[in-house]
C-alpha cells in the first residue's frame, strides 16, 4: 500500500518481469514484440479507459503514450525524480502520491487515478495550482505536475502541516530551478485554502 508521508512517493508493489533476451526497456514505446498484452480497465480523473497494455508497461507509459496525459513528465525512469507523480485511490479511499514510473500498470487496474490535468474540477483551480500560480513556485515547469500531486496527497491527509512536514512530503520531488522556497510557500498557502479530504 503507498504511504505518501514516507520521504519519497512510493509504487504499488509489482511483481519482478521474468527476464527475456527480447525484453524491452522502460524507455522503448513500440511494438511490445513477442510480449504479452492485456485490456485492462483504469479510471483516469474520473473516466474509465479500456486500455490493451502491454505487461511489462509502467503506468507512466500508459498515461503518456496511450492515453495523452502528458502532464505527467517522464524523467529519470527509476523513482529518484518525483516528475511522475500521480495520486491513486486505494481501497479506504484515501488517495496517494505514487511514482507512475515504478508502477506496472496492469497493478492499477481497479484504483482511481489522478494526473495533474484531473486536479482542476469543472474548470476551477484546485487550491494547490492556484497557490503554486500565486507564489511563482515554478521556473522551467517540469517538476511542477509532480510537486503539486505531491502537496495534494499531504494536505488531504493533513490539512495544516508543518514545514518540516511539508518538507519531507516533497523531499522525493527534485527541483533544479527554483530552490525550493517558493514551492514550500506554495504549500503553506494552499493549506489555508485546501477544503477538507474527500
């Protein structure tokens, strides 16, 4: 089960591929030559999907190049960047932040999952964006779906966090602009306006 308080946002538990010499990596997007394929149905901000995915495919792969929800960022492939977060419902219905990059997606079927383009509702900001917008807490961008999926999942579970709880909740998401002043003022921000979990 993720446990978003933890340092770092952490993946579904997946079962270890069996290994092939025609094993393709978590980078390679074409045909999943001599590979299984599975439909598999996954709830992605709130509309369901019937996905033919290949098993060895990450989650984040789906979401990108299957589904087009590109605000998901693909970046270091191996859990150390915090790009891919995305929050995933489990079953006490609390949502989570999980490294979309380390979680298989055929392990997602089931769960409800948010990507950064399903955290504005019925074309209203969701007070995270908007403090993350109001506080400048971004430079280049990359990180900012991730980081901003990060927060959400901390103040749905706690409403007002402290710093160094803030600081923790995010320490899995890496920045290389900004420093990360702006983002933790973001955070504080938000958590005056966040409105009570789900």
């Amino acid at each position: 089960r993720p446990d978003h308080t933890r340092p770092t946002p952490t993946p579904f538990p997946t079962p270890t591929p069996a290994a092939s010499p025609t094993s393709m990596t978590a980078t390679d997007h074409g045909p999943a030559t001599n590979k299984r394929t599975r439909l598999v149905s996954l709830t992605v901000n709130g509309d369901l999907h019937e996905v033919a995915v290949a098993e060895h495919h990450t989650l984040l792969e789906v979401l990108r190049y299957q589904l087009g929800l590109t605000g998901t960022k693909q970046g270091c492939d191996k859990g150390d960047c915090g790009a891919c977060t995305v929050l995933v419902t489990g079953e006490d219905g609390k949502r989570a932040a999980v490294l979309s990059c380390l979680t298989l997606a055929v392990d997602a079927e089931g769960e409800e999952v948010t990507t950064i383009e399903g955290l504005a509702v019925r074309g209203k900001l969701d007070p995270v964006q908007d403090a993350f917008d109001r506080c400048g807490a971004l430079q280049c961008g990359f990180c900012q779906s991730g980081m901003m999926l990060s927060a959400k999942a901390l103040l749905e579970d706690k409403p007002h966090p402290t710093l160094p709880e803030i600081q923790q909740a995010l320490s899995g998401n890496l920045c290389r602009c900004t420093g990360y002043s702006k983002i933790l003022e973001a955070t504080l921000l938000a958590a005056t306006r966040s409105e009570p979990a789900r």
